[in-house]
C-alpha cells in the first residue's frame, strides 16, 4: 500500500470516527502536539545527566526508577513500570522489544521507526554486536552486552557512560550530550570535538 | 500464537537504519493513525493487549511489508469492526453510513490527565510468589493459539530470575476478554548459548519478562 492510499485511509477512518462521534479532532491534536513538543529523549537526557551529577539521585534511580524519573516530572502512559539499567566498562545495555514496540514513552517519546522494524527487533537479540556496527559502535570484545527484551509492561531506560573530559560540567551541558540512542544502548555518548 | 510479529532471532532483514533524533513521523497521516490510536481506545473500551494481539494477528506477509503506523491502523479498523463500532461496509465506502452508538469519547481537555497518568498493569495479588531472585526456571514449551507474551526463541530454555515485579496482568487472559488474571511476573535472564547456541556471542545475556505461569522450576 502506498503512502498516498494511507493517506486517504487514515483520512477516511478519521471522518467516520468523527462523523460517528467516537473520536473528537481537539483531543487528537493535543495527542500529537504531546508527542511532538512536550514528551521526548529530552527528558529521559534530563534524569541521565542529573544522575550523572547527583549521586544520590544514582542511587535511587537504579533501586525505583520510576519513582526517581516522577521527581523529575515525568511519567505516565508506556512508562508505569520502569527500570534503570547502567551502562559500565564491563557491561553494554540494549532495549529491544522483539514482538512488538513496547518503549518509555515518558523518557524517550516515541519509538524511532528503526525501533519497530523487522531487521532491529530480530536481529539485536542474537547478534548485538552486528546492530551495534550499523550504528557506528564497536565495543571492546570483553564488554559484555545485556539485552533488554520488553515483553511485559516494564520498560527500561539505559544510562550510558559519563564521557571522560566532563569533570566539572553542570547538569544541562551534560543532558545536551546524551542522545537518545543512548539511552537506548545504540549509541555511546561521546563529547564533540 | 506463534505470529510473524516474534521476530527475534530470525534473519534476513539486512541493516538497521538509524535515523536522527527530530526525526518523529514521515508523513502527516502517521500522527493522526498514533492518535486514532489512542483515542479510540476509550469508546473501543478494548485492552492494550486487544490491540497487541489485533497488530501481530494480521496475515505474515502483510504485516512484514506494512510501515509500523500502517499496521496499527489495519488493527484500528479490525479492533473498530469487532467491537461493532463501525461496519465493515463502511470502511469499504470510506464513509460513515449509520449514526454511531452512544458511549466515552476522548474530550481534548482530558488528554493531558489521560497520558500523564497512563494505565498501569501492576496489580495486587494475594498469592506469594514461587520464585525469588536468584532462583533457576525454564520456560514452559508451549504454543498457544491465543495472544502470549513469551517469545518463541526464549522457550523451553534455562535461565535465572533476576528480577521480581510484582503482579501484573496477564496479557493472554486480557487480550481475549477473559480478565486481568495477574500473576507474579519475573525478569529472567539467559546466557546467549542457552538461546543461540555454541556459537552465540559469549558476553551475551539476553533478558525477558516472564509471567509465573510461562516458568516452571528446574
């Protein structure tokens, strides 16, 4: 089916939604504006670096992620069930959710579209190293990688690594380094050249 | 059910293909089909894991050769069917042809409450939980022909529990209207070898969500 037929189809499912009184059109924009401006990989950024600056704040966030990410403001739908998982010298994390897309909406927003997809879901549980490369990443050869696979309704936040060379760095000039594949387990934080 | 949305382990789907941070939709229509998504759950009155077991049931080829928005609107319109919300005629007509039936409907005043506060499946049990962290289990070899939560490369196979949640709604139940059934559930992990085989990568553990009732002891 092609995007133009999609775009018809999803027109068409709207108005008999609307024209039947299921659905009202406001409420689907302020769903999309949500997602679009207010809920995304900043905020999970924002738990990240402050755990990296507040040791306390680690702890807790490792112990009760949810209640530590609620501190910070946020939680809510695909986030109800958290777990933070740390990234070390000795061990690598990824999230996947092989059967569906299952993901921390509250920390991470939506899903990326390679998230979703057949070659992610398949392949990072068998043969993480290989996705680690198709993003750019090599990991030392005795770093051991745990995957994450959400099959329930606990979702999981990776804090990566704290680059070095950021000693000294307040909270905000940190969050702007984490990237959200990161905190996925797809990417390292890195500091810019 | 053993659907072609448990991907893990198969192969053939080539690269993964990163995409930039801003990047969110690819097209108009995708934000309004996560929208009518959400919103139509309300008045649909089904389960996420309804609407789970509506995406991964649709037929293999389709749902590998569907853009992962378009897969969540062909389930919208199989969830809207089956409830008896909208009639199959008027999908085929792209047209509402009869007045819909009185019900909730998703005010754009509520939203923000709605998916600030989410819809949690952690749930009171009084059963205490047979197994503790720490403890060997094996997953259970089976394969039903209803929705499940336990992937098909995690069956049958040896691991140790990790973590222990609480309890939480049990998806195969829920999916099916047949109640919320919650059970403990467990993080179980495994070695890479115990799943993959000699040749799997020795520094890999791969971890999942169990339900107690996926577990027996070993």
């Amino acid at each position: 089916m092609d995007e133009k037929d999609m775009t018809l189809r999803v027109e068409a499912l709207e108005s008999i939604l609307v024209e039947k009184g299921y659905v009202e059109p406001a409420a689907l924009d302020v769903i999309i504006e949500t997602y679009e401006k207010d809920v995304g990989p900043r905020n999970g950024a924002h738990v990240v670096a402050r755990s990296w600056v507040d040791p306390a704040y680690r702890e807790r966030l490792l112990t009760d992620a949810t209640a530590a990410i609620a501190e910070l403001g946020y939680g809510g739908r695909q986030g109800e069930h958290m777990v933070a998982v740390e990234n070390t010298a000795d061990e690598h994390h990824l999230v996947v959710c092989t059967l569906c897309s299952c993901y921390p909406w509250p920390v991470l927003g939506l899903p990326p579209t390679w998230y979703k997809s057949p070659a992610y879901r398949s392949r990072v549980v068998i043969d993480p190293r290989g996705v680690l490369a198709d993003f750019g990443v090599t990991l030392p050869t005795d770093t051991r990688i745990t995957v994450h696979d959400s099959t329930a309704e606990v979702r999981y936040l990776v804090v990566p690594r704290r680059p070095e060379g950021t000693d000294g760095w307040d909270e905000g000039s940190l969050a702007a380094l984490v990237s959200r594949d990161s905190m996925i387990g797809t990417g390292l934080v890195e500091v810019p050249a | 059910m053993n659907t072609v949305a448990d991907l893990g382990g198969m192969m053939g789907f080539g690269p993964v293909r990163p995409e930039p941070e801003d990047e969110r939709f690819h097209a108009d229509w995708e934000r309004r089909a996560l929208a009518l998504t959400l919103a139509a759950a309300l008045p649909g009155g089904w389960t996420i894991d309804a609407s789970r077991s509506a995406r991964e049931s649709l037929p293999p080829g389709e749902y590998l050769t569907s853009s992962y928005y378009a897969i969540w609107i062909k389930a919208l319109e199989r969830l809207l069917v089956g409830a008896g919300l909208v009639g199959a005629d008027e999908l085929a007509e792209r047209r509402a042809l009869r007045p819909g039936r009185p019900g909730p409907v998703l005010a754009a005043s509520a939203v923000p409450g709605v998916l600030a506060k989410g819809s949690s499946a952690d749930r009171p049990i009084d059963s205490t939980p047979r197994f503790a962290v720490g403890d060997r289990v094996r997953t259970r070899n089976v394969h039903l022909v209803g929705h499940t939560r336990l992937p098909r490369y995690a069956r049958g196979k040896e691991g140790v529990v990790e973590r222990v949640h609480g309890a939480h709604v049990l998806p195969d139940s829920n999916a099916h209207g047949a109640g919320e059934q919650p059970e403990w559930l467990y993080t179980v992990r495994f070695p890479g070898r115990e799943l993959w085989g000699e040749a799997a990568d020795p520094g890999l553990t791969v971890e999942i969500e169990a339900f107690e009732s996926y577990l027996a002891g070993t």
